[in-house]
C-alpha cells in the first residue's frame, strides 16, 4: 500500500493561522495589562512628570537636532498607562484616553496635574484637562509599560529598555559572526552605530522598533530557516510591528531580519534573481501582517466604542503619505528637491557632494566583480532601498518626524554594506586603472 506522505497545509493557511495566533497572543497581553491595577502606576508616575518637567518635551543630544529625544509622545504614553482604569479594560483598550489643555505644549504638568486629581479623588476634567483618543492605534507598548510601572519610574523603565537592546544587539552580533563571518558582524554593529541605537532604549517610542528588529534578526540566525519559515516569521513581525509601533522605524523589523537571512552562507549560494523574488515575497508577508493588523484595531474599535475610527484612521493616512504642509512650505516633490539643494547650497555643500557622488559611482563601476557577482549581490541591494522606499510612500510623516524616522536608514547601511563586499572589489578596481595607465 502507498504510503500517506505529510503535506505542509498551503502557505496562505499557515500564514493566517500565524496571523491570528499573534494577533490573539497580544490581544490577550494588552488586555491583561489593561487589567493591571492603576493605583500603583500612578505612584510611579509622580517622578515620572517631573522628569518630563524638567527635561522638556524636545531635549536633544549633543544639541544636535538629529539626536533629538521625544518626551512628548512619551509622556502621552505615561498618560494612557495612567487613566488605563477609568473604563473597563476592554473599553480603555479601545478608546485608549489620554489627557491634556488645548496647547499640547505642557504635557508634564498635566500629567501631573491628572495624578494630583486621581489622587484628590476627582476627574480629569476637574483639573481642567481635555480627553483626546489615540483609538486608530493599538498601544501594543503598553505590553512592558503597564507592569513595569507598578514596580518604578519612567526612569527605571528606561534603565529595563537599555538593558534588554543591549542584551538582543549583543545577541545578534554574537549569532550573526558565527552563521555569516565576522564581517557581517561588523557591518551590522557599524550600521547601528551610525544610527545611534544606543539611543533608542531613552524613548519608550524609539525602543520597540529596534528590541522587535534584533528580535527577528536573532531568531532568523539562530538555525537555519527555510523560505516559507521566513515569510512567515515575517507575517509575525509585520503584526508586532502594527501592535506595538508608533509609526516611528516599523521598517528596520523588514529590513533587518530580511538582510541577516540572506548574508548567511547557504543564501549566498543561490541566484540573484531567486533571492529579489524571495525578498519581494517577504516584503508581502511583513506587509500583510502590517496592514491586517492595523485594520482589525480600526474595525474592532469601532464596534466597540461606537465612533467612526476608520475614517479617522484613513484621514490620517491620508494625512501621512499625500502633500501637506511643513513650516509653510507645501510637500511637493519639487518643493522637497528645491528645500534640499537651497539647503546644501546655502552651505557650499551641494557641488562637492555632487562631485563625491560621482567619483563614488565611478569607484563602485571599477570596482565591480563581475555581472553575476552584482546580480548575487542584488537581493541585498533591494534591502538596502526599502527605507528609501518607505519614506517615499510616507513622504510627508518621514519629513515632519525626520528627526527620529531616519534610524530607519539602519537598513540601508547594514544590508547596503554587504552588498557592497559582495559586488566589489576596490583591488580590482585598482589593477583596473592601473592596467589602462599600462596601455596608454
């Protein structure tokens, strides 16, 4: 008799079993923190205001705007950990309130006048606050949050989050030089260096990004992983991502994992042309995961509060990709391009810029392997673009929030790095003009 043979269910089934089984892991996670106890994250928060107080909404380091922190929308952040009991855990989920006046600018002292007013036992409103919801997002943050307030302040959850990124970078670094070689284990360390990763862990906002990125990385390196395995690892981070992100870097948990995967050596091996199908399918299972889980939110919390948070949501993300307006200029690409060259031109940057592009072409022409060395080095190449892509799409957020959203370019460098050991070679480039000086 034959014998049965075990057949992998179809992909798009295991994909939306992994889909709804994430899904439902955070569901049931933030819903638990929601159910948390309020008294003791409030005592906590106490100091927590009067951090925020005193470093201001916008500190930057090394006064570069570059460096720039955002205790604003920490502190928004703090404010929904805080009023998480005024409702039912479900409904808070849904509604996710926070707390401030009109202007937006002092949101330190009302936090701390929400807590003075919860401890004097009285409403938010008495204190002269407004509620505003963030209902379009999940708040998936509040995860770690929640608990980690009922035991310290803002300030000790900062030390848990450099602990933890350092932990997962350390990890990563150590996984990456024993699957890939010591080389990627420096492009990867440099990249996020460059990026500032270190950081990241001082934001609640800045942190989930990266510890949900390295998450991914660690676990694509930790043995080898067939394709499908990846797509759908990939379907998993895309619902992290949408759960717990504020919109900040969500691409570095794609790119990052992606790239890791294909500098190991068993993908190295394969063709080019394979690999970019392979990443454009990846890029297709984070997206879904992405999208899908962003539209349950929208959905649910519409049947559950009553309000239209769909067409908030599509307003918003309307807002965040089409033109608008930043400091009185209009988004257009024209207006962008001009904004950049009177920038650099301003400064007498932008002709030698335009003469170290071209020399760098140049170099990377010479110093070209062979045909089929670039096109088995392709597939890191479309890795390296996807944050170039990102901000195009999301044109108009990425240049408001530029100060933060360029860490996304943590992709670019790391992938973009190995594409370029791979595809070049600057000895052989060398040789090259050598050999024509030689003829001439």
């Amino acid at each position: 008799m034959p014998v049965a043979q075990n057949r992998k269910p179809p992909f798009a089934l295991r994909a939306f079993a992994v889909f709804g089984v994430t899904l439902g892991l955070l569901f049931v996670l933030l819903l638990g923190a929601y159910a948390l106890p309020g008294d003791p994250v409030r005592e906590h928060l106490k100091d927590s205001a009067q951090t925020v107080i005193d470093e201001g909404l916008y500190p930057s380091f090394l006064g570069f705007k570059l460096f720039q922190m955002d205790n604003y929308t920490d502190t928004i952040m703090l404010m929904e950990a805080a009023s998480a009991d005024e409702t039912p855990p479900l409904t808070a989920m849904m509604t996710n309130t926070a707390y401030n006046v009109d202007n937006f600018e002092t949101l330190g002292e009302d936090l701390a006048a929400y807590l003075e007013a919860r401890e004097a036992g009285q409403t938010a409103e008495d204190a002269g606050l407004e509620p505003f919801s963030y209902a379009r997002y999940w708040h998936g943050y509040l995860i770690w949050l929640r608990p980690l307030l009922c035991f310290m302040p803002y300030a000790g959850v900062r030390v848990v989050q450099y602990l933890v990124l350092l932990a997962l970078f350390v990890w990563v670094t150590v996984l990456l030089h024993r699957r890939c070689g010591v080389r990627a284990a420096v492009w990867f360390v440099v990249s996020q260096l460059l990026v500032t990763f270190f950081w990241a862990p001082h934001q609640i906002q800045y942190f989930t990004c990266f510890a949900v990125a390295y998450g991914g990385c660690a676990w694509v390196l930790a043995r080898p992983r067939r394709s499908d395995a990846l797509c759908l690892c990939l379907v998993a981070l895309g619902v992290v991502t949408a759960f717990c992100d504020l919109l900040v870097t969500p691409v570095l948990t794609l790119g990052l994992p992606l790239a890791c995967w294909l500098l190991q050596p068993q993908q190295r091996l394969r063709a080019g042309g394979a690999q970019c199908a392979l990443v454009a399918g990846g890029c297709l299972s984070w997206g879904t995961g992405y999208g899908l889980c962003w539209a349950c939110k929208w959905v649910l919390a519409s049947l559950i509060t009553g309000q239209n948070i769909i067409a908030d949501a599509l307003h918003q993300v309307g807002v965040r990709t089409a033109a608008d307006t930043w400091h009185g200029m209009e988004l257009t690409w024209g207006n962008i391009f001009r904004f950049v060259y009177d920038t650099l031109q301003s400064r007498g940057l932008f002709w030698p810029l335009v003469v170290a592009v071209i020399l760098l072409a140049a170099v990377f022409v010479l110093s070209l392997r062979s045909r089929a060395a670039l096109l088995r080095a392709a597939p890191l190449a479309v890795v390296a673009v996807l944050p170039l892509l990102w901000f195009v799409a999301l044109r108009t957020h990425s240049i408001q929030h530029g100060w933060f959203t360029w860490r996304a370019l943590g992709v670019t460098f790391f992938a973009g790095l190995g594409f370029l050991w791979y595809a070049c070679d600057l000895r052989l480039g060398v040789r090259r003009i050598l050999r024509k000086k030689g003829t001439v």
